[in-house]
C-alpha cells in the first residue's frame, strides 16, 4: 500500500456529526480502495452537473484520492457559493448550460465522467423540462463525449415495484416504472446505452436508492415528521437506504469498473428495511411517540445491490450508525436542504 492510499484510509465512525463542514469532510472521504481504483484509471475526471444535492461531495471525493490529476466540475452554478466552496476543495470548476450544445463542446475531453445532471421535483408539472434534462441532454453528452468512461446517476425508481420477497430488483429486471420521471430517466438510459455500443465507450449505469446525507433523504423525512409531531405515512411501506459518502464510493468506483455496452449497477444498502421500524427506532433516539397514516402495501421499489457489494464490499456506515446520526441532526435542528424525497409516493408523480 502506497503512502497515499494510506493517507485515505477511513478514521473511525464519529458517534456525532457536530456540523454542516464535518459531515462534508466524511461524505467526501475517500478509502484506500476507491484511491486504489481511481489512481489505476488514466486521465482526468470531470463531473457534469456538480452543483446537486451529490456533486460537490463525490468531486470533492476524487480531488482527494488524485491530488496530482485535474477533477473538473461542470454545472450552471446558479448559486455562487457552490462554485467558490468547490475551487476551496481543490475542483477546478467551468461554468456551462450543458444544454447549450455550443458551450458543451467547448469541454475538456475528459477520460472519465461522471454525469450527475437531472430533473426530478417539479416534473409532473413541467414534463417538456424533465423530458429534456433526463433524455435529451444524456444524447448530447453521450454523442459529445464519445471515448471517455462515463458513470451515470440513474434510480432505482425506473423498475417497477417487486414483492417484498423478492429482495429488491436486480440488474436483470426490465424497467417498467409508473410516472413520466422515471420513464425519462429509462429515457436517459437507453441514450447512453445507444451511444456507448456506437463508440465502444465504456460506462455504468448508477441505480442509486436512497441516498442518505444528514440534511435530507429517506431517515430525514421520517425524522422530521416525528420530530414536528407528524405522522408518519406508510404507504410505501419498505426502502433500501444507503450512507451518501458510500454511495460516492461507489459511483466513482464504478468508472474502473465500465463495461462495452454501458450495463446498470444497482447502489443501495443491503438491508430491505420496514418504514414502519425505521419510524420506531428513530423516534426512540429522538424521544417522541410515533403515529402511522396509511397501510403498507405487498410490493415496494426495492433495490438489489449484491453485485456492487461484489465488486466493491459492503456499505462503510452501517444503519444504526446512520439511525444515530439523522436522529442526533434532528434534535438539535440542524440545516436541512428542504428537498424532502417524496419517498411514499407511489405514482411516480413528484
């Protein structure tokens, strides 16, 4: 082991996440493996539409585990202070309407890419947008960057919804989503499925259900509706969840792990985890009795994500520890992003 995967090898767990800058610092800690990983692959990163909920923890991440290569991150940076904290980190940012076919070919031809860009909340009323962003703009990067390995940000919400017996859908289930969101990002798929097999470029395909950071996700709905005196809906009764910073991992491992045609990768956690028990457990960390509205139902969108687990081990942050954190996070009402997940919908309609 070299001295700098030695240097990124992960401290342990804290018991408390004191704030906004120590959870960022572990949502971008990379391991030894992930360095490992990454320093074999040759050429730059770059990472389009980094200025997410995600982007600017997984740039961050690489920066960290290839501080002799160039991480560039590429978003319209419609907020300032998401551009000034990245060029802090060390990522080299552009300015770019990836939309803009004129300014997306002015782009570094970057080896790897990690496409994060997307639109979700908002689309059942503005379709034209989601349909443009998640299946039009995936055809324009993939046509642009032809020879670069690519790791695309997909859900788990484009299977349909399995029986609870059946430990999530793997990578063999055809999708067949309701709502027009996940269809688009079907959409966003086959663009880059197309593309990939046209240029034999290399990629995978991020299935990610659900990713957990402590300012919003699955833990962090059902907390906060605890902790306002909400019930809690059950009416998806079940949901695989995963620690962002493994999910980050995981994404970025994946470009030394692309394959020709691109091919999916499912990421979650391992556990198929009642709604009603997370609830349970959160509001005895938190102190508060917990109320119920809506019945489970027999199926749910659920993520089978044995073959990342093959490939790069299991999550780092086990539940409880995550359980302990959002609960800890929420008592003492510490920031949230405000983007609540809209997990118990079952339309697909967010």
């Amino acid at each position: 082991m070299t001295a700098a995967m030695r240097e990124h090898l992960p401290d342990s767990l804290p018991d408390r996440i004191e704030d906004v800058e120590m959870l960022e610092e572990l949502l971008s800690r990379p391991d030894a493996a992930t360095t490992s990983d990454l320093s074999a692959l040759d050429g730059d990163v770059m990472v389009l539409g980094v200025s997410g909920k995600v982007g600017p923890t997984l740039a961050r991440m690489a920066a960290r585990a290839l501080p002799e290569r160039r991480v560039i991150g590429v978003a319209r940076f419609s907020d300032p202070e998401t551009r000034r904290q990245l060029d802090a980190w060390g990522v080299e940012t552009i300015q770019c309407d990836l939309m803009d076919r004129a300014e997306l070919g002015k782009l570094p031809q970057a080896k790897n890419i990690v496409f994060m860009a997307g639109h979700k909340f908002g689309s059942s009323g503005n379709q034209g947008l989601t349909w443009a962003m998640n299946t039009y703009l995936p055809g324009l990067v993939a046509e642009t960057f032809t020879a670069a390995r690519i790791s695309v940000f997909s859900t788990g919400c484009v299977y349909p919804f399995v029986p609870l017996e059946q430990i999530g859908a793997d990578e063999r289930m055809l999708p067949d989503p309701p709502g027009e969101y996940a269809q688009s990002c079907i959409g966003r798929e086959r663009m880059f499925q197309y593309f990939s097999e046209l240029h034999g470029a290399p990629g995978r395909l991020i299935r990610l259900n659900y990713a957990i950071d402590m300012r919003y996700g699955v833990l962090c709905d059902i907390a906060d509706a605890i902790h306002a005196g909400k019930p809690v809906d059950l009416s998806t009764g079940h949901v695989n969840v995963i620690w962002q910073g493994d999910a980050n991992r995981f994404a970025l491992r994946a470009l030394a792990h692309a394959t020709v045609p691109t091919s999916p990768l499912n990421v979650s956690g391992p556990e198929t985890l009642p709604v009603r028990w997370l609830a349970e457990e959160l509001g005895r960390r938190i102190g508060r009795e917990v109320t119920f509205v809506g019945e489970p139902g027999p199926t749910a969108w659920l993520n089978n994500s044995a073959e990342a687990f093959r490939l790069f081990g299991y999550p780092e942050v086990p539940l409880s520890r995550l359980l302990d954190w959002v609960a800890d996070w929420t008592l003492r009402e510490m920031p949230s992003l405000g983007k609540p997940t809209k997990f118990e919908f079952r339309d697909g309609r967010y």
